[in-house]
C-alpha cells in the first residue's frame, strides 16, 4: 500500500490567495482526519470525516477554512483568502477501526507558506 | 478532558545508554496512550499503544512503555539509543467517547550523540 498520499508537499502563497491542498487516505479506511502543526500550538485535530461525512469541525480555526470529502478516496482542505498566520505543516491521516482500532496512518504533510 | 503532557522538551543522550521519555496523563476515564515518533520532514508513525491490556507495551525499534495508573503516566523506554532514534516523539490520548479524536503532547526531541 502506498500510505496516506499528499499533495503538494510544499506550498508557498502570497496573502489573499486561496490554497488547496489533497489528501488521499489509505485504500479501504473509513476516518480521515487533518491536522495542524505548528510551534506555538504544537499538534491540532483540525477536522475529522467518517464515511465521507464530517463529524467534528470544532478545530477548524475559522470561516476562512473548509474541508471536503467528495469520495472515499479523496479529500480537500482549502483556505480562502490565506493569511500569513496559516503557514504551517498540514498533516492528513487516516484509520479504519474494522481493523486496528486507533491507529492513525498519517501522510508526509504538506508545508504551507503564507508570505 | 483528556490531556497529556510531556516533562521535558529536549532528551541529550549519547548512543548505547537507556532513554527515557516523560508523559503524565489526565483523564476522567481510563485512557488509551500511544506514543508516535516523527521523522524529520515526514509524517507521524505509531510506536506503541496502551489500550487497557497489559500495561508494559512493547512497540516498534525496541522502544517500550509502561502504564502506570497510581502515578498517572505513561514513559517511553528504549534500553540502548541508537543515533537513528534521534527524533521528535510524541505522547498521545485518545478521546474515549469518538474513540477517533488524538491530543497530542508537545512533543520531546531526542538527540543522540557518539
């Protein structure tokens, strides 16, 4: 299996611009979740979807952030318009609890700059 | 809540001797612990988890951790550092309602010398 894929890996946007980034889970898991990295906050669960339907957004930092699950293989997160304060690493995951319960595979992240 | 915290920001340890990594839990339930290690420039891989079974958990590249309910905490033990376990790691709970939602620790950089 080719694990959780991302794209793009590197990201750099000038203020204003709307970013979009993708995530394809692992064949056959039914959670996918986006993360946040950054320093001063460290680690955020920015949003999670089961079967495709979204089931807890509370760490979407504000309006200006959207996520999207048209498919079982195939996510967005998109920010429109980016702000400087966005830049950071973005992480997806994913899990299927029919199989080993807890286990989030996470992809390589992509890393976002906002200038 | 669930929340974990990590002890110690940054672990110096030279190759061949134990490592310890601090994590104390707080948790209105009985929780479930993971640690993940994250290599530089790519994502986050599972090292161990605690799910109320045994509470000495073996993981991965010889790390293991030990659950301790009386004093609330969960240490990452490795007995002899290699240079290739200089990482950043990361003690983690789960919410045990979603059974889905992770809180991460701030992580612990360990650094490995000669």
């Amino acid at each position: 299996d080719a694990g959780v894929i991302q794209s793009p890996r590197h990201e750099v946007t000038e203020m204003g611009q709307e970013v979009t980034l993708r995530c394809k889970p692992i064949s056959g898991h039914d959670y996918l979740f986006w993360y946040r990295q950054t320093m001063m906050r460290g680690l955020e669960l920015l949003i999670y979807f089961n079967n495709n339907v979204p089931i807890d957004d509370s760490g979407m930092p504000e309006d200006r952030f959207s996520a999207k699950m048209p498919n079982a293989s195939f996510s967005t997160l998109k920010i429109q318009p980016s702000e400087p304060r966005d830049s950071a690493v973005y992480f997806c995951a994913s899990s299927s609890h029919g199989r080993v319960k807890y286990e989030q595979y996470f992809g390589p992240g992509t890393r976002l700059t906002v200038t | 809540a669930q929340s974990v915290t990590q002890l110690d920001s940054h672990v110096s340890v030279s190759e061949g001797t134990p490592v310890l990594l601090r994590c104390n839990y707080s948790s209105s339930y009985s929780p479930s612990l993971f640690w993940y290690v994250q290599h530089p420039n790519k994502g986050l891989q599972l090292l161990l988890k605690y799910t109320s079974a045994a509470t000495l958990v073996k993981g991965i590249n010889g790390f293991e951790a030990e659950f301790k309910k009386s004093e609330t905490s969960f240490h990452l033990t490795k007995p002899s550092a290699l240079m290739s376990d200089a990482d950043e790691y990361f003690c983690v709970v789960i919410d045990p309602g979603t059974a889905s939602k992770l809180t991460f620790g701030t992580g612990t950089r360990l650094q490995v010398t000669l």
